[in-house]
C-alpha cells in the first residue's frame, strides 16, 4: 500500500435481516438509491441489470458513469469484482479518472434474525496530479467520509418501519 492510499471504514446497524440487506444493496436500484441525491451511476452500455452478485468475478465489467446531483457526469469507476461471498461481503476494485485505485469492500453480519451489521470499508488512492495538490487528499478524504456516512443512512431510512 503507497504512503497515499487512504482508508476509510464506516459500520452501521440496519433493521432488517442479512438475506433483505444483500438483496437490496446488490442491485443499481439499492445503489443508487444509496447515493441519490449526491450521485447516480448508470451501469456499462449493454448491461441496464447489473447486480453485483451477478458480475463475473476477476474481469473488468466496464466504465459505470457517476453523475453528480444525478445528472452532471464527472467520474467513471472502470469497475473489477475481486471477489464475492453470496449473501455476507462483496469487495470491488477500480480504477477512475480521479482515482488510480478505488477499493470498496462491503460485510455484512447478522446480529439476529432482524438487524444487521454493514461495514464499508473503502482505500484509496488519488491520480499524481491530484494527490500533490495540498491539502487536497485530505478533503477527498472527508468528502468520502461524509459520503459513506450518507450512504448508510440512506440504507437504514429504506429499511426504517419495515
């Protein structure tokens, strides 16, 4: 790991079983749901119903467009799945404009038969242009943070009352 990878790890409690957690966060809708209003990604032409429990594991799927505010494209994930444990973890890497690596690794824990543990956690690295650019990787860092932490809000609200 280079001395400007960074690591990020956010755990939260959804009220829900494992099996309805996975089933959401393995589609684009739960993705996305996920991350609107802050981003949208759309998936590789060709593949509108994508599940990540579905991708070939150890080959590239393709460029997954991230839209800001949902409809200002600004990045791209070049999208790998390195592996993948049905129904408990996923863990993804890619590559992006911004970002030579982008790791994100998501567990999920039983903790009874109606919550669930989901931990995130995500390393990264920023493009050289970007990554000598002061105080910048720190930002990043925090935006990536805050972002997570929204994500897993999203998730818990979805779950909420159900």
């Amino acid at each position: 790991m280079s001395t400007r990878t960074r690591v990020l790890e956010r755990t939260s409690v959804v009220e829900a079983s494992s099996d309805a957690v996975w089933a959401r966060i393995v589609t684009a809708e739960g993705i996305n749901d996920e991350m609107l209003p802050v981003l949208r990604m759309a998936a590789p032409r060709g593949m509108r119903d994508l599940r990540v429990d579905t991708v070939p594991v150890g080959r590239r799927v393709g460029r997954c467009w991230l839209f800001l505010f949902g409809v200002v494209p600004f990045d791209y994930d070049d999208l790998m799945l390195l592996s993948i444990e049905p129904g408990r973890r996923f863990h993804e890497h890619s590559s992006m404009a911004s970002m030579r690596s982008w790791e994100h690794e998501r567990t999920l824990t039983a903790l009874d038969p109606t919550r669930t543990a989901v931990h995130d956690r995500v390393t990264f690295e920023l493009r050289a242009p970007l990554a000598r650019v002061p105080g910048l990787p720190s930002l990043v860092a925090r935006g990536i943070a805050r972002f997570f932490a929204h994500r897993h809000t999203r998730l818990r609200r979805h779950f909420a009352g159900r």
